[in-house]
C-alpha cells in the first residue's frame, strides 16, 4: 500500500488510537562521530569479545542511576540478577583442548546501573518485513518490560513498517492496551516492506523525542536498522537503536534460531499430515507440500524431520535435477513401487533455476528488493502429472498442498511466547544500561547484545555437507542430488567458507555449520 495515500482510519490500528507526530523537541545531543567502528576486545587464550556499542563511546560525562529493579519486590529473591559487566557468551561451544576461545558476544540481562530515569524514557516499536508468529508478543513483552521494570509509562507504537515513521500516525501502547495482543497472529502494529529512508526516519525519531527504538524484523530490517543507528550516531544522539531479529525462513546468522521458527514448523505439520492422507488413500498417491523459504530451507528440513512422513525434501541450498539416473522422477517411481504413495516438501525458493529454464523468467522484486519467485509448488506438481502421464505405465494421483501463509499468520505456540518474552526483556534492559546498535539474539542457550554487522552480513543457509542434512537424507532415503552437473560441490565448499567462524578450518565441516543449536532442537540419532 502506498503510504502517503493510507489514512489511519481505514485499518485497525485506528481502534487502536494512533496518534500524529508532536512537534519537534530536543535530545541530548553530543558533537557528531565518525560511522562505528566494530569494538573488538580481545583477551587471553584467543579470547575476542565482538562487542556492541554503547552511548559512551559517542557521548561524554552522561549521568547513570541506579537501576530501579534492585527495588523490586519481585526481583529481590535473585541473587546476583544483574549481569557481570564481564559476562559473554561464546559463540561456539564445541571446543578443542588446544583451540583458542574464540569469539564472544556481550551477555544480556539487567546492569546495576542505567543512564535513563524512567520518566525520561520516550520508547518506540516497529514491525518490519513480512510475518512471523510472535511479533504480537514481542511488542507485548517489551511493553511490558518496560513499565513493570523500569517504570517507563511513554511508550509509542509506529504503524506499518519503517514509513510509519515519516508517513502515518502513532499509537500509544500501555500494557492494558497490549494485555491479550500475543493471542492474536500478524503484528498490531501492521507491517510493511520498502518505505527506508533514514534521513527521514531520524528525523522522525527527534521530532516525536524517541530515546529508544526498539525494531522488530528480519534481514532486510536489520540493516535499515543498522543505517538508523549510523545516523543517530553521527547526529550524536543519546537514542538506543535496538533490533530484535524476526524471520519465518531462519535465515539470520549468529543466533540459534528466530522466534516463530517452532510454531510454523508445527503448523506446518499439519499439511504435510493432510498431504500424507491424500496420498495414502489412493493408488500411487503423491502429496506435494510447499513451504516458505526463498533462500533458506530451514522450515522444509526441519518440518520433514519431524513428521516422518516425508520421502522427499527439495531446498534453495540442494541443487536437485528431474530426469535420468539418481534425478527426482527415478526415485519417485522406486518409492510408489516400494511404498504405494509418497510426499514431497518443497520449500519455495527450491529449483527456481529449474522454474526459470521452463517459464520465462520475470525476474521481479518486492518493494524491499527481494526478488519473486515462481511457484516451485505448481510448477513441479505439474512435471510430475506431465511425466507420469507420458510414461503411461504408472497412473498417479497428485495433490499440491499450499500452506504458505498459513504457517506465519497464527499466534505463537508456548515455546515461542516464552523465547519472545525474554527477547524482548533482553532487549530493553540493554537499551536501559545504555548500549545501542545491537540485535537481542539467543546464542547457544544465552541471551546476548549482537552488533549489527554480525547479523546483516551474510545470510543463515542449510549446510548439506553438514551433520543435519545428512540426518535428512538418511530419514528420507531420497537422492542427495550430489551428481548433479558436478556443481554442487564448489558450491558447499563456499557455502561452508562462508559459515566459517574466524580461524577454522574449511574441512572441518561441524564447524563450518551454522546448525540450530542443539541443546534447543533435539537432534536426531
Ligand atoms: N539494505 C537495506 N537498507 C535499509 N533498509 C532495508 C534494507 N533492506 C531492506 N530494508 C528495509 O527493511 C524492511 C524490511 O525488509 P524486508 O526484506 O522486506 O523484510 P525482512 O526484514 O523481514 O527481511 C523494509 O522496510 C525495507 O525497506
Ligand atoms: O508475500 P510476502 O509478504 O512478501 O512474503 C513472502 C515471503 O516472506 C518470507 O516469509 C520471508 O519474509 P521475511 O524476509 O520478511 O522474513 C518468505 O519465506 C516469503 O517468500
Ligand atoms: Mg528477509
């Protein structure tokens, strides 16, 4: 929707009573810095730590005060709550006797003291990006987190994605107003892609007196929040930039896993039951089942692991081919004669060079710049009916499932509003203590402050020369596809160099892996 034609009171946001912009008021404000360096402190026995940056670092002689949470009552049973200013988290914890300690990320968590006092505070959220179950409980819990806290009353919610900073009205969140948002899927506060202009949304942020932003989104959103956390710092702006990384694909590096990620594997789960019992029922039944993922297979790979009835899970990162020896049809036709019927997931950004070679190419992009895909779910369904009718001598049955939506437009399962909950904490009681430009992210178990650059470098992709693929494929029985053309090789060696962390080595292929954290997926045996 174009922003400058939406009016508040054609959506919902209206009940909600957003507001227009006040008038311009004044920050505090210290001479202009050079852009942010990374801050990297390294100690002994290899020891980095990639910290994050702090309004120290910008501005001089701040006041701090005591953080009001050693007052409360709740609070008081915990011994040492507040974090060690020397806690980090290591970013890998599989470790070698003689191996270095590698890099390591600021520990979140509340700091003895604050450089805001709660009356100060003038706070912002803003969704961003597509959709994700839990963006409701995030805006809810940060809400919260602030006002039971840290005593933070002024709260300000910015409607549909980052234009909403320069070209729509606000909405004031009080934790009455947010109480029972994280039943609801979507985000409350409306989304959006495109619309990034820093200038303009800096501008915003001094015009309404913004000190803390708090932006939920995935990729894309976190580098415009890295260009905002530029331009605050250059104006020298005590306003703490803060992301929260939201993505249905999981495809942010670094942290262990993005919230929403379960919830959409188990909705998921339910067409790929559907898609079973349709295959089942009939003779050489064939159950297609779409999934999102435009670069990264993640939601395919782990919602085949878990339904054990998938014999076939297509993703971007494995390459795979229809015709010939070890192709896609051979094996289809082994499986309906071993088995009677099969189901195959296919995540969506899959084969679209196979897509491309078929259907002309429109080679669009979404208002973020994300390119468009074909439909990889149509499109293979009907090589699959085309094949088989032409070989004459097995008669199938396909039915394509297309849950897209479906898995991100719902309310967060129980896991995920717990892991939300204390994103969203970690989040303002780093923002309180003064730290800015950083992403709230889980890493190995533990909550950290992740600096920008370390989220928007790269994307997370499915390694399959990693340990988790080959559980996959061993649960499947399908072809790897290695053969294919002879490329896939140079292809994961990249992806494994991309993956690497610093100074390991490319063959070391566990290493290389970002594989989703363990101790939170059970693996498989
Ligand atoms: N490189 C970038 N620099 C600044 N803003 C960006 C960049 N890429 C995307 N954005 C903005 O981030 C928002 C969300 O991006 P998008 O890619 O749609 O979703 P996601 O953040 O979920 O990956 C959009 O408003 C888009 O304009
Ligand atoms: O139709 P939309 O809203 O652009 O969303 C579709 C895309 O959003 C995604 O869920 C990813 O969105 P994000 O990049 O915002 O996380 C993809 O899997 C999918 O291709
Ligand atoms: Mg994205």
């Amino acid at each position: 929707m174009d922003s400058s034609s939406s009016s508040p009171n054609n959506n919902n946001h209206h009940k909600l009573g957003f507001q227009p912009a006040r008038s311009r008021s004044r920050l505090a404000m210290a001479s202009p810095a050079n852009t942010s360096e990374p801050k990297i402190v390294t100690g002994t026995a290899g020891y980095i730590l990639e910290d994050v940056p702090h309004f120290t670092d910008y501005i001089p002689n701040l006041p701090t005060y005591p953080n009001p949470l050693q007052d409360n009552p709740a609070y008081s049973v915990v011994k040492q709550y507040f974090v060690h200013v020397d806690d980090s988290v290591p970013q890998k914890v599989v470790v070698h006797k003689d191996g270095a300690r590698g890099v390591h990320f600021r520990r979140a968590g509340p700091r003895q003291k604050v450089y805001f006092e709660a009356d100060e505070v003038q706070a912002a959220i803003v969704t961003c990006g597509g959709l994700c179950p839990g963006l409701n409980t995030v805006i809810r819990e940060l809400v919260c987190g602030l006002h039971h806290m840290y005593g933070v009353k002024k709260v300000l919610g910015i409607n549909g994605g980052y234009r909403g900073f320069y070209a729509r009205n606000t909405i004031t969140l009080t934790p009455k107003s947010v109480n029972d948002i994280h039943k609801r899927g979507g985000t409350v506060l409306g989304t959006s892609r495109g619309g990034h202009d820093t200038k303009k949304i800096v501008d915003s942020i001094q015009d309404r007196g913004i000190n803390q932003v708090y932006i939920i989104g995935g990729d894309g959103t976190q580098k415009g929040a890295s260009a905002i956390f530029e331009e605050v710092r250059k104006r020298g702006l005590k306003v703490s930039v803060v992301g929260i990384p939201k993505t249905i694909d999981n495809d942010i590096p670094v942290i262990d896993k993005s919230f929403g990620f379960d919830t959409a594997v188990e909705e998921a789960q339910r067409a790929i039951n559907a898609a079973h019992v349709e295959a089942e029922s009939v003779e050489n039944g064939i159950g297609v089942v779409k999934l999102m993922g435009r670069n990264s297979g993640f939601i395919a790979m782990y919602a085949t692991l878990a339904s054990r009835d998938v014999d076939c899970c297509l993703i971007p990162e494995s390459p795979f081919y229809l015709e010939g020896p070890g192709g896609l049809y051979e094996y289809i036709e082994k499986r309906l004669k071993e088995n009677g019927h099969m189901v195959i997931v296919i995540a969506e950004g899959a084969g679209q060079e196979l897509v491309s070679e078929s259907v002309q190419s429109m080679s669009k992009q979404d208002a973020s710049g994300n390119k468009l895909f074909q439909d990889v779910g149509l499109w293979i369904s009907q090589k699959i009916r085309d094949h088989f009718a032409a070989q004459k001598t097995l008669p199938i049955t396909l039915k394509y499932i297309d849950p897209t939506y479906m898995i991100r437009a719902i309310p967060s399962n129980a896991s995920d509003n717990v892991y939300c909950t204390l994103l969203a904490q970690s989040a303002v009681h780093g923002a309180m203590a003064g730290y800015t430009g950083y992403t709230s992210g889980l890493v190995n178990g533990r909550q950290t402050y992740i600096p920008f650059y370390r989220i928007t470098e790269r994307q997370n992709h499915v390694v399959i020369t990693d340990r988790m693929w080959a559980r996959l494929l061993s649960s499947t029985n399908q072809p790897s596809f290695l053969d294919a053309k002879g490329d896939n090789e140079e292809k994961e060696e990249e992806e494994a160099l991309n993956q690497l962390p610093d100074g390991h080595c490319a063959k070391d292929t566990s290493l290389a892996s970002k594989e989703i954290n363990s101790s939170i997926y059970p693996t498989a045996c």
